[in-house]
C-alpha cells in the first residue's frame, strides 16, 4: 500500500525544494571574511609584534651571571670539609649571643648540628642560610686579608633583596639584623685595622731586609 501525495505533486515538490537550495547561498565566505577582517584589524592596531615562538630558557652561563649579579652565585651543592677548626676566644664568645637559623647560621653551627664539625654536608635551605655557608667558607683561613673579604662579600649578600624565607621569619629578620651591624660597625673596621697593620709590618720587614742586606754587602 502506497501512502502520500500523487507523483505530479511529488515532483512539483522536489523542484521546490531544489530551487530553495540552490538559491539559498551564503552571501559571502566566511574564511576569506575572517581573514580580510582580521587584515583590517592588524593595520590599525599597534606595531608591537607579538612572539612567533615562546621564549626560550635562560642558558646555564646567563644564569651564573645574574646569579652573580644578585650576590652570592649559588652552585650546585657538594660537601665540604673544612680544614681549620672553629674559631674561639673572644669571637667564639660574642657570637654565643648570636640565635641560630638553618643549618649554617649561628654559632658553631654547621650542617645543623652543634659543635662545628668539619664535614659541611647539609644543603642550605634558603638565601641567608647560603649566605651563612658561603660566609664560613671564607672563613676557612687565618689570613686577615681573606678574612676581611668574606666578611665583606657576607655583607653584600644580607643587604641585596631576596626570596622569601623558608625558616622562621622572625629568626632570620633578626639574624639578620645583628649581623649586618655587627659588619658594619664592628668586625669589618677591626679587619681593617688588622689588614693595615700587617700591610705595614710587612712594609717595615721589606726595609729591614734591605737594610741587612747593604750592611752584609758592605761588610764583605
């Protein structure tokens, strides 16, 4: 059985419909009117161009250098095994007064453990603990002159801004604090004192050599 309209009516139908298709077209192509558009946009836009790539990372060696730049440049971490013992008299004294922070900062105070031992195998666990470990190892000399820089660059590296801290906030606000007093009105003017002082030993021994050398030659 059959159902719908007769074949005359079925034809007139299909005609329709194919006339609606055919005339019903899209006024314009939607890919070359996005492209013009955003053509047009570009013009009149600013002439900042933007990246084609992502920036790339920095290389080891810019890294090292503004890592230099910041203070203290922090190298891969390796142990290390101090060769004098820690300092003591007045100084081993005076810095009992001193709190401790992380594992290098306080006295005899190294790899978070107390005594100072001479094996430094703990990782410092933020800027001002490196700055702690950096600092003990400048002073791993009894030369004054060395002395006086560690005590220096120590000073540069509690003053230059850095990340936030990972211990208590407290401690090391205060750490720090009395640490760069100390360097600056105390400990670097007494390097300095003693570094002169040796400079002009050193001067006078050169005089007295010369000295005893002229008085040997002319007694020959």
């Amino acid at each position: 059985m059959k159902l719908g309209f007769p074949n005359n009516q079925t034809q007139t139908t299909a005609t329709a419909t194919a006339t609606i298709d055919s005339s019903f077209k899209p006024l314009f192509n939607l890919s070359i009117a996005s492209h013009s558009l955003l053509s047009i946009i570009s013009r009149f836009s600013p002439s900042k161009s933007l990246p084609s790539d992502p920036p790339k990372p920095p290389t080891t060696t810019a890294a090292a250098s503004s890592a230099t730049l910041s203070g203290c440049a922090v190298p891969l971490f390796r142990p290390y095994v101090a060769k004098i013992p820690w300092h003591g008299g007045v100084r081993a004294f005076l810095s009992q007064m001193f709190p401790r922070y992380g594992h290098y900062c306080g006295p005899n105070w190294s790899s978070g453990r107390d005594g100072g031992l001479m094996l430094w195998d703990y990782r410092p666990i933020d800027w001002l603990d490196f700055c702690c470990y950096c600092h003990d190892i400048g002073y791993d000399t009894h030369d004054q002159a060395k002395l006086l820089r560690a005590d220096l660059a120590f000073l540069e590296c509690l003053e230059r801004p850095r990340m936030a801290t990972k211990g208590d906030a407290k401690v090391a606000q205060l750490y720090k604090s009395m640490c760069i007093t100390g360097l600056r009105f105390i400990l670097i003017p007494y390097r300095m004192h003693l570094v002169k002082l040796q400079s002009k030993r050193s001067f006078l021994d050169q005089l007295a050599n010369i000295w005893w050398k002229n008085n040997a030659y002319r007694q020959d």
